[in-house]
C-alpha cells in the first residue's frame, strides 16, 4: 500500500479539506455536486444530486455529471494510491464504455469496489518500470438501489520518467 494512503485518505474524508482538494484538482466535480459517501483501501463511494446546475433539459442528471462520477469513484482508489509516492506514478484514463439503463434524477451513487486490483496494478507498473493497465467498473445506482448506470474505465499507470 502507499505509504501516504492514510494522509490522502485524512484528506478525503474531512468534508472541508474535500472541497479545497476537488475545488483545486477537480473543479468541474465541485461545481457538479459531486461528494464521497464513502472512501477505503476497497471501495469508493461518490454522491450526486440532480440539481438545476447538472440537469438536462429532459429533467434527468446530465451523461457527463454521471460520467465524472464514476469517474471520480474509480479515480480516488487510483490517486490514493499514486499520492506523495516514490517513484511518482502517473494515472491516465484511456478509454471509457458506459450503459444508461435508468434516468437518473435524484441522489444517485457511483460505488467503485477495485481498490486491490488497482494497488495491485500499480505495484505491477513499479516492479516492472513499464506501463500498466487495468478496467474499472463503476455502478450508479438511485435511492432505491436501482442501477442506473454501468460504467467501464480504462486506466492506465506508468512510473514517471526523471527527466
């Protein structure tokens, strides 16, 4: 594990700390609405709202809000794991598939539950020098449990070079 993940995770979970972090990193998450519920070594959780700033005209979440969301709970399991570390590591996504099943309207949650494969991924990448990648799945799910959107994402990581 990174040796930083609990200083990253003192972040995550102070609500004020949070906001300065995704304001400066993430400024699009923090005008969308976008909030952790929850965040381990495991699983990261991402609520959204529907609100008149990230709403369509059809009265639903707009794609690209989901998007970030699941996003944003794939990619905090990543940063968690590349924050403060030696060798620096870098994250990139590469390629992103996703199945709307539901309008989204409501309080909807992203769930991310690849934080080992993603550590183990990394540390692959560290061992071998040489760049890695790996498919996250993201799941939103509404109120009532409901699945309302699959998402699958591509990333990849790499040790960064010295020069």
């Amino acid at each position: 594990m990174n040796p930083s993940f609990h200083k990253f995770q003192r972040i995550i979970r102070n609500p004020i700390l949070f906001k300065f972090f995704i304001l400066q990193r993430l400024s699009a998450a923090f005008w969308a609405g976008l909030n952790i519920q929850h965040f381990d070594e495991k699983t990261c959780v991402v609520r959204v709202k529907k609100s008149w700033f990230n709403q369509n005209p059809f009265n639903s979440m707009y794609f690209a809000v989901e998007a970030m969301a699941a996003e944003m709970s794939c990619g905090m399991l990543a940063f968690s794991q590349v924050y403060e570390r030696k060798p620096a590591i870098s994250m990139l996504v590469e390629k992103m598939e996703a199945s709307f099943i539901k309008k989204a309207s409501g309080t909807i949650l992203f769930t991310c539950e690849d934080g080992e494969a993603i550590l183990k991924t990394i540390e692959e990448a560290i061992q071998s020098n040489d760049g890695t990648k790996m498919v996250c799945k993201s799941t939103g799910t509404n109120q009532e449990g409901v699945v309302v959107a699959e998402f699958l994402l591509t990333w990849s990581f790499k040790v960064k070079s010295k020069t």
